[in-house]
C-alpha cells in the first residue's frame, strides 16, 4: 500500500520488535519491521522519515553479532537505537561497550540530563521510572555524541549525536513498564523525523478499496468467512471494492459456539447484503472426527477437511481469480524476521495451500495492521461490536476445548456452557477488558449430589487470560461473585455438569488453549 510517510524498525531480535511498531502506529504514523540487514539501496527506496534500530540479545562484540553498514547514518535519516541498537551505535562510531559490572534489569530510576528533543516536555534532572534490559553497556562515548540522560548504573543511558539526528537510548520506551516511554517515542516522531501523523483508518480504507478496484478489475473473488474480526474485515473492504464479484463462503464444521452461524447469515446477507454461501459440513467433519484423541491429529483432520469443502465450494463458482485472506501484519513478519520463518504455518486458519491449488492470486488487504487496527477499521465500516470486539477463538474450534474424543453430545454441553460463560462476562463488563473467556470439557466424571440425588457427570474447566499479544497470558484474577455466579448457571442449566473448575495457570508454561 502506497503511504506518505514510513518509519523502518530494523529488527535486530528483540522480543519488544512489534510493540516498538504498535507504539509508532498509536501516533499516526505507518511502519514496518525489516531484518537488521535489509540493504542500504531498498532503504533508500522505501524512503523512509525515520529508522529505529531495535534491541537484541546479542553483543556488539560476538563473533557473529548482526550488525549494519556505518553508510545508513550518512543517508541523513533520523536513527534511534534502542538498547542494543544503542550499543551498536556507540560501536559503529567508535565509542566503547563493555560487559557491565552490575547488569540492569526491570524498573530502573532514569535521571533526565537534557530536555531537547528526545525529552522534549520534561524538566532537567527529573527521574523517570524506566525499563532496562540488558548486561552490555556503553562504557566510552563516541566522538562527536554527548549524554542527555543517565541511570545509576549506566553513566551514558542516552545519547545524542551533535547533529541532532541520531539517538541512543539504553532502556525500552515502548514497554508498558516505562510509563512515559510513548511521549519519548513521540518526540523521536514529531520533534525529529518531523512527521506530520497522517496514519489513519479512514485513509486506510479509502486507499486499500481503490487499490483492491485496480488490482482486481473486472474479475472475481472469493472469500473464506469464518465469523471472526479478520475473515469480516477483509470481506468487508473486498466487497466495498468490487460488491457482488466477491463471493464468500461459510463453512459450518459443527465445531462452532452457540448461535454462531445465524450470527454470520444474519451481519453479512441481511446486514451488508454480501452474496453468501453457507455450507452445512457438520455430519462430515464429526464424521472424520470419530474415535480421534489426539489434538494435533484434530487439528489435522480439521484443517484438511477445510480446505476440501472450501475447494468443493469455490470450484463451482466460475471465473474466480482471487482468494481474500485475512492475513495480519505479526503473520507477515514472522516470515522475514530476525529469527526466520516461523516452523508453524495454521492452515486450518490461513486457508493454505489453496492459492497454489486453485490457481488463485491472494488478496490480503489487512497484511499491514495489527489486531487493533483491524478492530478499528471494522468499526469504521460499520461492523457490529459483536464481531469487532471477538476475542480470538482458535482455527479447530470447540473441538480443541473438548478433551479427547468429539461426540455430537459433547458438543452440545461444551456450547452451552461456553455460551454462559461469553453471556456473564458481557453482562460484568470484563468481556473487552481480557483477551479471551472460555469453557473447556474434561474428559472425566465427579460424584455429584443433585436435589436427594447423587450424580456422575462431567466437568467443566474455565478459563480466563489476560494478554497483549497472545504470546504470553496470565489468569484473570475474577470477583469470586462473578465465578460464583458462572459456576452455578453452568451447573443449573447445562444438563450432564455437576462441577466447574477454574484454571489459574499462565503462559508459560502453560498454553492459552488446554489443545
């Protein structure tokens, strides 16, 4: 997508690379993660108003450290280093870094020495909570750079170049843990890069529509809609381009919470008046379901099974090109990041595979933005909250929270109390404020006394985690009230429970979902 102004983060490893991205979007500026090595010439072509150089577990003195060409600096674009990218700044312009005597780690008290720029709005020697990370520190400044802030144990904590144009910081900004870090990042955008802030969604949508309309022309496309924000936004923006030349299909694998296809017959053919296909697959896939324990083995099945009845579907259409996936920008850099390809690539999720079968060229229209940005161009196309503000829910559906085997009954028991569990969340106002909310069915039985009655019937697990990301999460801390009251609507209504449970394990070393 064609942008005005682009801020690089060359990615040098650090586990805080996206959020250093997410805090530049928050100020209206797009950017983008490249490897620490993109070469100097696709710099120059992206031209970018600014470049951030991230942190890293590396030492700027290993043998293989990831380093870059001292030429970047001469390209007159405003650089920040942050931690290791401070580090290596001060190595590549002859200053000196060595093993500290006293590692920093967590909240450090930062004192700030100089108020220009970078520290633009506050006041000379006030100390600020910050985040260190690191053992490295700079030990002798380069020539040509001064000191505009220090902590008690390191002595440069943040370096100017005389110029005005490149910067050092030796704690993380773009960590929660430093509160004030979002006015640094802000000043490095608008006092030095001199950006204007013309990132929005309204423009985002304005511009990716023409785009899809001149790509796409006089053909047609399909689309794989699953009921969750990314599959309804992408839709969206698809049909907003090209309107009925975009066909979608719904495919209902009977591993779906309770109420959920209705929802999507009713927001995308009733509501946005999108030409929709729903295919009824659920006897099918509880079909190639039967007897299977083991969850990768479900998620297999589920995901192959997918593709197939997606294929089935899409063949029958004529002159399709195009496939519409809502791929994210975190799917996109974890290909060409630091670390590599990821090893694990969702195809029960990302539809994969079909662009190449099919003889589809793929249309990613949300490949750009994170998870928040996607909510919010939802919004701005009118989608219901519902769907906006749906907390993640995983590719193989319920049947990875059923442990075990999947029956028909087992379904039916998971669904309705799930449903209990999204309906008492909603109702106490924590639904938007945790990433996800849900029940799991355990695959044993407990003693139960029911009126004069004694029980044997099933357990119900509930979860409830808080995260940014989803790469790591930890349990909730709910009301007692509020379990209470799940635990017992559970019990009450859901025939075949008599116990709830409630999991305070967090990631790690546990996972999100118990599959």
């Amino acid at each position: 997508m064609k942008v005005e102004e682009r801020i690089i983060i060359l990615d040098f490893g650090s586990q805080y690379t996206q959020l250093i991205a997410r805090r530049v979007r928050e100020n209206r500026v797009y950017c983008e993660i490249h490897p620490y090595n993109l070469p100097l010439k696709r710099i120059e072509e992206l031209e970018p108003k600014g470049i951030i150089l991230s942190g890293g577990p590396s030492s700027v003195y290993d043998r293989d450290a990831p380093l870059i060409e001292k030429d970047l600096f001469d390209m007159g674009i405003p650089v920040l280093g942050i931690c290791y990218g401070a580090q290596l700044i001060a190595h590549l312009f002859g200053g000196r870094v060595e093993r500290s005597s006293k590692r920093e780690y967590g909240r450090t008290a930062f004192i700030i020495d100089d108020t220009r720029d970078l520290f633009k709005g506050f006041k000379k020697g006030e100390e600020i909570e910050a985040w260190m990370s690191h053992g490295d520190r700079i030990e002798i400044l380069p020539e040509g750079f001064e000191v505009i802030g220090h902590s008690k144990d390191s002595p440069v904590g943040a370096i100017r170049g005389k110029d005005g144009r490149i910067f050092g910081l030796q704690f993380h900004p773009e960590v929660h843990h430093t509160p004030r870090g979002k006015e640094i990042i802000r000043n490095f955008l608008y006092e030095v890069c001199r950006v204007r802030g013309l990132w929005e969604m309204g423009s985002f949508i304005e511009k990716t529509v023409e785009e899809i309309r001149e790509r796409v022309g006089d053909g047609r496309a399909v689309s794989a809609l699953s009921g969750g924000v990314d599959s309804a936004v992408a839709s969206l923006l698809v049909h907003r381009a090209i309107g009925d030349r975009l066909t979608c299909i719904f495919v209902d694998n009977g591993l779906l919470r309770k109420g959920e296809r209705e929802r999507v017959e009713e927001t995308f053919r009733k509501h946005f008046h999108m030409r929709l296909i729903t295919v009824d697959a659920r006897e099918r896939f509880l079909e190639r379901l039967r007897g299977v324990e083991d969850p990768e083995e479900k998620r297999r099945i589920i995901g192959r099974e997918f593709i197939r009845v997606f294929e089935e579907e899409a063949r029958k259409l004529t002159g399709v090109e195009y496939l519409v996936q809502g791929t994210l920008y975190p799917d996109v850099i974890e290909s060409v990041s630091f670390r590599g390809p990821s090893a694990t690539i969702k195809t029960h999720h990302n539809v994969g595979g079909l662009p190449e079968e099919m003889g589809l060229k793929l249309i990613e229209p949300l490949r750009e933005l994170f998870k928040d940005e996607v909510r919010e161009v939802g919004r701005a196309l009118g989608l219901p909250d519902e769907i906006v503000e749906r907390q993640p829910f995983p590719g193989p559906g319920l049947a990875i929270r059923i442990i075990g085997e999947v029956t028909e009954e087992k379904l039916r028991l998971l669904r309705e109390a799930d449903a209990i569990v999204l309906e008492e969340m909603k109702r106490s106002g924590l639904y938007k404020e945790v990433w996800q909310s849900f029940a799991v069915l355990l695959p044993i039985k407990t003693v139960g006394v029911m009126g004069d009655e004694r029980t044997y019937e099933n357990v119900i697990a509930l979860r409830v985690v808080s995260s940014t990301d989803g790469m790591t999460a930890d349990w909730v801390r709910l009301p007692y009230e509020l379990l209470d009251r799940i635990a017992r609507r559970i019990v009450n209504e859901v025939k075949g429970i008599n116990r709830v449970v409630y999991d305070v394990s967090s990631k790690p070393p546990s996972t999100i979902e118990w599959e």
